[in-house]
C-alpha cells in the first residue's frame, strides 16, 4: 500500500521541505512505500528550492532536501489525493481548514487536517516555530521536533489506512 502524506508550512522552504525530507527517509529504512509532499499556504517562494540553511542543517543528519517550493491548492485537500495533511502550526491549519471548508459537502471529511503537534508529546511547543528569520539553532530545533514526530506520524498513518 502507498501511503500519501502533505506537510504545509508558509512558504514552504523550511518547515515543510525538511518535514518532506524526515519522513520520506524514515518510511525508506522500513520499506515503507509513502507519497511525501509539502507546500505552502503563500506562494512567495514557489518555484524555489528549499532555504539553504535548512538544507544545510539537514544535510548534516543524513536529509537532502530537493523539493520545489509551491502553494497548496484545493485539489490537494481532496481525499484521493492525500490521507493526510500535515500543518506546522495553527496559522496553516486555519488557512487549511479554510480552504477545505469550500470544497464540495462530500469531500470535506478527507483527507485527515492536522497539526504536526498532534504527533508529539506535550514538552513540545504547539507550533513547529518557523526559523527563517533565526540563527542555526532554529533549524535544529525543527529538525529535532520532525525527528520526534516522525515515528508517531507513520504509526498512525499505517494503522488509519489499514
């Protein structure tokens, strides 16, 4: 079975790519066959690839981070699309469960719209803080937490679409 997983951050050259880049590498050591992408609520940085430094900081743990910067879009919240989609913080998930709630009546039970978060115990922050603006350990600190969440968000992916 292929699982299809969607990370949305703002811009989607930080968090998202790097959300992209865990899971994808994680799902591979266990011979997992996941569909990973990630977008942004804005298109600012469409067409770009991700922040250097968040592919610097992800370089260092073993990630490539390749992916092309672009903006979410209403296809992407129908359920055959994805089975989850994945918001860094509560700003992304509002404009998430925005645009899902124009969707046609039947579709807008899937796919699952949720916080990274909701994957991570409570010593973490509610939001997965955007380090564009910051220093190095910004980008650490998001990997950190992509890191921690990973396992939880494959576990609940395997046994949701079993």
């Amino acid at each position: 079975m292929t699982y299809r997983v969607l990370f949305v951050c703002m811009g989607n050259i930080c968090r998202s790519p790097a959300a992209e880049a865990v899971l994808l590498h994680a799902a591979r050591r266990l011979g997992l066959t996941v569909d990973v992408d990630s977008a942004g609520t804005i298109g600012i940085h469409a067409g770009e690839l991700p922040d250097p430094r968040m592919r610097a900081a992800g370089k260092s743990r073993g990630y490539e981070l390749t992916s092309i910067a672009r903006e979410v879009t209403p296809r992407d919240l129908q359920p055959d699309v994805f089975d989850w989609v994945i918001a860094m913080d509560r700003e992304n998930l509002d404009h998430l469960l925005r645009l899902a709630a124009q969707l046609p009546q039947p579709r807008r039970a899937s796919p699952r719209i949720v916080l990274l978060s909701d994957f991570l115990d409570a010593s973490w922050p509610r939001d997965v803080p955007d380090p564009y603006y910051g220093g190095p350990d910004g980008f650490e600190r998001v990997l950190d937490m992509l890191e921690t969440a990973t396992p939880t968000i494959l576990k609940s992916l395997t046994e949701a679409t079993a």
